[in-house]
C-alpha cells in the first residue's frame, strides 16, 4: 500500500507544507508546524454513513430557527447525586465529558463507579494505559457489580471506533486520550496531532450515533490539561479534578458545560469503597475551632448553584528579609497586595514589613471577589492579635477606593449560614435582605473604614 499523505499546518496562518521545517515559509513564525491528516474521500465517505442517518442530532439543509423541536430531551441520571449535579443533572445522549486530574486522583475510580451505576445502559470501557486484570482488580476493591461491563484494551483509534460501531454501546469510556493513536499521523501518542485528530474521531462519532462519551485526559505540571487547547473547545464539558491526592477530600468542578452551569462543584470523599458524595460540604471545610482564634474568618461563597461555607485564615507576622513575603492557598496572590494596599490607603493600618500568608481550610479555590472583605478582615485579626466572634460570618467586595461592593446571590449565602447557626454578619450595604433573617443580625457597611468599627 502506498503511504498516507501527510501534510503540516502552520498554527499562526494556517499554512499548508509538505514537510516539516523549522520556520514557517510564509509568516516566518518559528516551531508552528504540526502535522496533520490531509482530508480524503474515504473520509468523507464514512461521514456520509447512511448509518447514521437516524440519529436526531444531525439534520440535513437548512432550518428555520422556529421550527426547530423543543422537546428536552431527558437526561441519564448516574445515581451519584454530587456527580449529576456538575454534569448539569445527569448525561445528555450524544455528550462528551473530558475529566482532567492530578495522577492518583480518582479519575478512573469515579468513571467505574459510574458505569456500575449505569448498569442498565450497554456501556463499553476502553483502556489505553491499564491491562484487564488491573481493572478488574480495582472493581472487586470497590466491591462494584461490573461482570457484565464489557472492556477492551486497544490504542487505535480506527480499530475502537470499528469494534464501537459493532457493539453500538450507550456510554462508552476513553482512558486515556493521551495513550490513543490515529493510523493516519506519523507522530507518537500523545503529541498535539495525535490528541487532536483522535478527539475529533471520536467527537464525530458520540455526535452521529448519540452515545454518551467520558474522555479522560492528563494535566501538566501546571494542572491545566495536556494536549491542545482546541481539546477543551471541542468537547461539551469539561471538569476538573481538584484537591491534594493525599487528602481525603476531592473537588469535581465544571470549568465548561453546555448543559449546566459553570463553575459548578461536586464534593467527594475518597474512602476504601471508593468517593463517596458530600451532601453537605459546608460542615468539612468549617474547622469548628474549640475556643476562638486570631486570623480566622467564616465567608460563604458560591460555586455554581451552590453556596459554600469556608474558612478564611490568615497568619501576619514581622519580615526579617528585605522583600515580606505575600503567599495565598487558595486565593490570589496577587489581589491580596492590592487589598492590602487598600487598607494602609483608607484603614491606616500598614504592614509593609510584614509576612502575609492566607490559605482557604480544606483545600478550596476560592476565584470570586467575595472573599476580598473576610481576607482582609483575617489578616487585621492576625496582625491584631484579636479572634473573630465565632458566629460572625463576612462576604464582601472591596474597591480600589475603599468602598465596599455587593457580590451576587446575597440573600441567599446569608440563609446558608442562618442554617448552620451563625448569628451575626457583616456584608455590602447593597446585600441587605429585604425581609430579617430570623435569628440573625446583619450589618450593611459600604466602606471599609466601617466594617473596621464594626469589629
């Protein structure tokens, strides 16, 4: 057989080359080819698979926007409530959900867990990394009723989609795609090529045949997914795997999902019979300090749908370098030397020559500007020397003026933190409810100096 045509593609002008070179010819960028599978008519043969013609995702011509069906289409429920909820609540037939995570995490347990939930649906688990004793190994250890899953081992693509197209499964799993391999590149697993070219396949193939599809990919050293960053935009969600592998703890959050909200986070605990859900993780990430202490804050922010309970600490303490140290767990390093710079300019309290350091208890990434007011209040508290009232809770944004602004779903956090017996908070004057909270006194501030009084 004569060899596949193999052409490269210029990522800044989307040049086209017949060989590899350093430099492209035409906009002069340097290491900007990669190597791509020039488009055939065997390809657009199977693209064109009357076998395929049923599936109600795909639709021939041109459609006016009115007449399109409306009907919802019901979702598959996997029986694990935290798991439903970041997917948007449940699996959408035609789906693909790409999980990135630290090695050791509890990538693969979740899926396992998954499909044994799923017990109903044909499901197909294809591994590219781990043999069939390994994984089964790790059912009997889960205790799951998986006997009748099936499994294949296999890292070409064309063949798994051929064997796909004869079992016709329901769901089906990619562990993982960083292992899988397209005969039409002669590049190795795992490169840009290859990552790329085998997601489209399968892409193309959930979308056509309607089976819901798990994808699990690596993360760099960084903790963003390896590969291109196209692989993100072309699947329909995208969750992440958070938390220390040595912890008990696990965060599943939704960075991309086209069927439910963003940002969304499902809680785990990662026990001997695998993760088990957190219905209420508000009470694990609040440490519940037997006597009160300087430098801790209660805010309640809100990931998705959900608002959450967390701890704010921080730790002031007198530099002895040249440079203090500013360092932040679950923050951003950078908006806590603003802030701290907004509380010299209108609190005048300075710490200049002071080590900062903030960490948010059980691991949580806390990205939203609520937990600006409760940051500051913590380190004031350390710096102090002086405890935060136990049954004081605190959100709020601060500006670069001093002021203080309302966040979001105001209401709503200060009822999360009625119901587990916080008496007292301090939030944006523009949060205060409508109706008293029964049992709890808030106190509106709209500056920073005033929220400084309050305390």
């Amino acid at each position: 057989m004569a060899k596949a045509k193999i052409e490269y593609n210029c990522q800044e002008c989307g040049a086209i080359h017949n060989k590899w070179s350093g430099q492209c010819g035409d906009c002069k960028e340097w290491n900007c080819l990669i190597e791509v599978a020039p488009q055939t008519a065997g390809s657009a043969k199977t693209a064109k698979n009357p076998r395929f013609a049923g599936y109600a995702g795909v639709q021939q011509g041109v459609q006016l926007l009115g007449s399109v069906n409306l009907e919802k289409t019901p979702r598959i429920i996997t029986k694990m409530s935290e798991l439903d909820r970041v997917l948007g609540g449940g699996l959408v037939r035609g789906s693909v959900t790409l999980i990135g995570g630290d090695p050791g995490i509890g990538k693969s347990t979740i899926l396992l867990q998954a499909l044994d939930s799923l017990s109903q649906l044909k499901c197909l688990y294809v591994s590219g990394e781990e043999s069939l004793q390994q994984i089964s190994m790790r059912s009997q250890r889960l205790n799951l009723a998986l006997d009748d899953l099936k499994l294949l081992t296999e890292t070409g693509i064309e063949r798994i989609l051929t064997i796909a197209q004869r079992e016709q499964p329901e769901l089906m799993v990619i562990d993982s795609i960083q292992t899988i391999y397209t005969e039409q590149l002669n590049s190795a697993p795992g490169s840009v090529s290859q990552i790329r070219e085998s997601t489209a396949q399968l892409v193309r193939y959930a979308k056509q045949t309607g089976t819901s599809l798990f994808i699990v990919g690596h993360v760099t050293k960084e903790g963003t997914l390896a590969g291109p960053r196209v692989l993100e935009h072309m699947v329909d969600t995208v969750l992440y795997f958070e938390g220390d592998p040595g912890s008990r703890y696990r965060i599943l959050r939704a960075v991309k999902n086209r069927f439910g909200a963003v940002n969304e986070i499902g809680v785990f605990a990662m026990t001997d019979k695998g993760l088990k859900g957190v219905a209420n993780p508000s009470a694990i990430f609040l440490a519940g300090h037997e006597e009160n202490v300087a430098g801790s804050v209660v805010m309640v922010t809100r990931e998705g749908t959900r608002p959450i309970l967390v701890e704010v600490q921080a730790l002031v303490d007198e530099s002895h370098g040249g440079n203090p140290r500013r360092v932040t767990l679950g923050l951003e390093q950078n908006r806590m030397a603003m802030l701290l710079a907004v509380l010299n300019r209108h609190g005048g309290i300075s710490m200049y020559d002071q080590d900062v350091y903030a960490n948010v208890v059980g691991g949580v990434k806390v990205t939203e500007t609520a937990s600006d007011l409760p940051l500051l209040l913590a380190a004031l508290s350390s710096f102090r020397n002086k405890s935060v009232p136990s049954d004081l809770v605190i959100f709020g944004e601060v500006g670069l003026a001093g002021e203080v602004r309302p966040v979001p779903n105001g209401e709503e956090r200060l009822k999360e933190a009625s119901k587990h017996g916080f008496k007292r908070a301090i939030i944006p004057t523009g949060n205060l409810p409508q109706k008293p909270i029964k049992g709890m006194e808030v106190l509106g501030t709209h500056r920073i100096e005033s929220a400084l009084q309050y305390l």
